[in-house]
C-alpha cells in the first residue's frame, strides 16, 4: 500500500476513534453517573444550626405509602392517572400527563451544543443541588392536576425499604405487574419482562419519540415497558442505606447521595447505584457491561430510560419517597434556607434562582431526544425558585410516617 493512501487510512480511523469516544463521553454524561458532575464539599464541611419549622396552620393533604391505601384510594389515583393521560387540553398536540413527560426530557437539553439559550446552565432537575427542589415542585405540579380530577387525591410514596410495598404496587388492582415476553440472559441468570399487559394499561399509549432509550437513542416504542428487579439492584432497598443517608448533616451530600448516581465508600465519593437510581432500575431494568457495572449499554423497560422515565406512573410514587425522607431529613433539624447553598451553583440551582421550566421563560433547552419536542412544550405560568421549596407544609401536605405526624400534630391541632 503506498504511505498517502495508509496515511489516509489511518486519518480516517483515529477521526472514527474520536467521534466514537465522544459518543461514549456523551452517553456517561446522560447517564451521570460520573462523582466528578456534582459539587460536593469536604466530608467534615461544618453545617448550620438547626433550625425548626415555624408552620402556620392549615389542613393538610396526607401521602401515604402504598401499603396503606385502601381499595377506594387505589382506585381514585388510577382513576385520576388514566383521565389527565387521556386529555389533551385545548392548544396541546399532546396529553396533560405526556407533557410532564417532555418537561422531564428536556431537561437533559441544557446544553449550548444542543442549542439551550438563556440563564439555566447544567441539567436543571440532575445532578447539581436541585435535583430535591426541583422534583419536589414537579410532583406538586403533577399532584395538582391529579386533583383537578380528584380533590381527594394525594401521590403515594413507595418505600424502598418495605419489601411487602413493590408486591402492593405491581398488583393488578393497583399499577399493575412486570412486563411479559421477553427473556435476557445475564451472567446472573434468565429473566423475563417486555411490554406490560395489565388492564389499566390497556390505552395507556405512549408516544414513540417520546419513549426513548437513551444510550442507543432509539424508540422503546407505544408499550409501557418494565423489567423488574433485574440486577444489580434487588427488589428493595436495605433500610441500613437509608439509615446512614439520614446521619448526615450537608446538604449538598443529602442531595447527591440520595439521588444515588455516587455512593460513600471508604470516605470518597465514587459513581454507583443506590437509593432513587437504584429505584428506577428495579422496576426498568438495564444491561451493563460485565467488565463496568456501572456503565449501562441497553435500558430494558421505561423507568430506567431517565428521560422518559415519568411515562411509568410508578415513577411518582419513587419520587414521592426521595420527598418524603428530604421531608423527614428537614424535620431532624435541616429546616430552612440555611440548608440550601445560596451562590457558587450553576444558575437554577442556587437558593434563589429560578428554576426551568418555572422560569418565566428565561431559558430555554436545547433539541434532545430522537425527535424535536421543543415544540410540544406547553408554557407553564408558574414561577418557583428552590427557596420556594423547602417548606414542604406550606405546599399544602406532608406524609402519613410517624415522626412527621407528630410534628404535625403539635403544629396543626
């Protein structure tokens, strides 16, 4: 071969290399699954005095977990899902419950090479400190049109650590089982999921660029999709993970560890599975590589696409969990602004910053997805900065745990 044609040869494979290592770096980032995304102070970073709420009095709504919601609430939460699923309001191309499902994916859109503009920088909802915030005001957001349908009707948590709690949730008279179909064989052994067929997701369509896989970028398709309690993660959550979660007083490291991209382990930050990732990987299930378990190289069912994970409704009640124990980490003495970093964040995720989409308009993301979906984006009017968060009471509810309930008891006779 005569050396200008290798020297091309050669040209065009490192120019291959390159493009294919950007790719990988590209999907890690999506993924975040890297300690080096979040800021996270020394261990021994000193922290405020406690502070203790100072609520006023009003009625509040209750969450429960699921194992104790009676047959009539089950139904009205089902009830209260399949109708906003099922609307499309005037002016939409999609339904109310499909736009949160946008408002989820689009934040993975903050980046100038995907064309964001404005204030936000960084993942608005991942990764950075108002991962709580930010998800605590869109369950509220999502709660509300629940009760546009149902006053009665609050989102209940799923604990993790209660193994009785997934079998109540994967009942045919609540949210239905494991998808069916599909076999995969993993070093662990043969398990089994695909497409769900329970009753209540008999027209529970999803929109196919909208369903997304992506570490491939490819559609999962109209089917809600599960796999559950595939490996690595277990079916539950071990209450000590949660325990040791609780005994720690920065917040920056409250909020990281519990979003579960990183763990602790021997005193430094490492990427890992637990607690809410671990959550979504239970019931969505991924293949890793068997070299780095931490890396993902195909997502199986829906809750663990991260994107699109809002189109499985179990998605609500994991993330009405990682609220509740941010609630309960408060009410030990967490309470108040002190407890949230007021500068040095990327913008939205400071104290008073405001927070895409409850910005005014002031940002906007980029084009993420297989598909453009900037355009199925309804404006929200609502305005909501991480301070406007922290007082979980006054949103108007608190959950049914019994430390919380004795707080409540004393501050709301």
């Amino acid at each position: 071969m005569k050396f200008p044609a290798l020297l091309k040869r050669r040209s065009l494979l490192f120019l291959l290399l390159g493009i294919t290592t950007a790719v990988l770096i590209l999907v890690a980032s999506l993924l975040y699954s890297d300690p080096s995304v979040y800021h996270l102070p020394e261990l021994n970073t000193p922290v405020p005095a406690a502070v203790y709420p100072t609520p006023t009095v009003r009625s509040l709504q209750i969450r429960k977990s699921v194992t104790r919601l009676t047959l009539t609430e089950k139904t009205a939460f089902r009830n209260a899902l399949k109708t906003i699923k099922n609307t499309i309001p005037a002016g939409s191309q999609i339904s109310i419950y499909d736009q949160f499902v946008v408002q989820h994916i689009l934040t993975m859109g903050f980046r100038k090479s995907l064309g964001a503009s404005g204030a936000a920088q960084g993942n608005p909802a991942h990764s950075y400190p108002a991962f709580l915030p930010w998800h605590r005001q869109f369950l509220r957001q999502f709660e509300i049109e629940l009760q546009k349908v149902d006053p009665s009707v609050t989102i209940p948590y799923w604990d993790w650590t209660d193994p009785n709690a997934l079998n109540v949730i994967l009942q045919e008279d609540f949210l239905g089982g494991n998808g069916e179909g599909e076999s995969i064989e993993l070093s662990s052994g043969k398990f089994t999921g695909g497409a769900v067929n329970s009753n209540f997701f008999t027209d529970w369509k999803l929109d196919e660029t909208i369903h997304f896989d992506p570490v491939t970028m490819t559609s999962l398709g109209i089917k809600l999709r599960r796999f559950v309690a595939i490996p690595p993660c277990a079916a539950s959550v071990p209450k000590a993970d949660v325990q040791a979660l609780m005994k720690f007083d920065n917040y920056e490291i409250f909020n990281a560890l519990i979003e579960g991209a990183i763990i602790l382990n021997s005193n430094q930050f490492v990427a890992g599975w637990a607690l809410h990732a671990c959550a979504h990987s239970i019931i969505g299930g991924s293949v890793v590589d068997p070299q780095n378990p931490l890396r993902q190289t195909r997502i199986l069912g829906t809750m663990d696409s991260i994107p699109s994970s809002p189109y499985d409704p179990i998605f609500w009640l994991n993330h009405a969990n990682v609220d509740r124990l941010w609630a309960e980490w408060q009410d030990q003495g967490h309470t108040g602004e002190t407890f949230y970093p007021s500068e040095g964040m990327p913008y939205g995720h400071n104290l008073h910053d405001r927070m895409w989409p409850w910005d005014g308009g002031s940002s906007q993301p980029g084009n993420y997805g297989i598909a453009d979906l900037r355009p199925l984006l309804t404006p929200t009017e609502a305005i909501a900065s991480p301070a406007d968060l922290l007082d979980f009471r006054n949103l108007g509810y608190t959950y049914d745990t019994d430390r919380l309930n004795a707080i409540d008891r004393q501050a709301y006779p």
